[in-house]
C-alpha cells in the first residue's frame, strides 16, 4: 500500500534545479503540496505565506546558506517547532554535528531515495496536521 500525505505542506530549498524537480515529484506522487526556493532568502521569504508543515533545506547554497535558513528558522517562536531536515552532499561528522547545532531534525545526504525523504516526512512531520487537513477538506 503506497503511503499518502495528502494535504501536507512540504517546502524543498536547493539552488540545483534538478534536486528541486526531483524532490517535487517524488514528494508530489505521496500527495504532499510542494513549494520549492532557490536559497535561504528565497525560502525565507516564503514560508511566512506558505506556512509548510516540513522543510528540506540544502546546505550550500549562495547568498543564505542551509544553516544560516535553518538557524533563522528555528529562531523564529513561530517556525522553531517545524522540523527541518539538511541536505547534502557531503557526508562528514562536522556537518551532521554542526547541522545539529542549527537546530535541524535530521540530515540526509543526496542523492536520496524516494524512501528516504518519506521516511524523514513519516518521522518528523506532525501526522495529525496532515490527517486532520485531509479530513476537513
């Protein structure tokens, strides 16, 4: 049985426009609404208006990188409880370590698989936000 997350707000920030696309489809195909953004300022930007329930973030972006969104976000009283999950490819102790730092939920080096992003969604993700929007609809 192939899990849905319909009505989950998933937002996917990696300046590779193939990263997004792909993270996009995957996470479109388990019923997720997608936003994606091209660095931290982007993302910034718009997860005042998107509000998304989970978000991916790559580290090494120009202008914002993943940790200086993640710790901006997690600063922030009314983001600091959404989980975010690092990308990346570097697969290094001080980057998991100082990820942690950051405040991020979980590190995923890519490339990553299908299972590997919904496993984190399933993990972090609050399961009654989802399951309540699918509901209410």
């Amino acid at each position: 049985m192939s899990e849905q997350f319909n009505g989950l707000k998933v937002m996917v920030v990696d300046d590779s426009k193939t990263i997004r696309r792909t993270a996009e489809t995957l996470l479109k195909k388990a019923g997720c609404e997608v936003e994606t953004a091209v660095d931290g300022f982007d993302a910034l930007a718009k997860i005042v208006d998107k509000r998304p329930d989970i978000i991916f973030v790559d580290i090494m972006m120009p202008r914002l990188d993943g940790y200086q969104a993640c710790a901006l976000i997690k600063n922030n009283k009314e983001f600091k409880s959404t989980p975010v999950i690092m990308l990346s490819s570097r697969d290094g102790l001080f980057d998991r370590a100082k990820g942690r730092i950051v405040g991020s939920d979980q590190y995923l080096t890519k490339p990553f698989s299908k299972d590997e992003l919904l496993s984190a969604i399933r993990e972090h993700a609050s399961v009654e936000t989802y399951q309540n929007q699918a509901h209410s609809s």
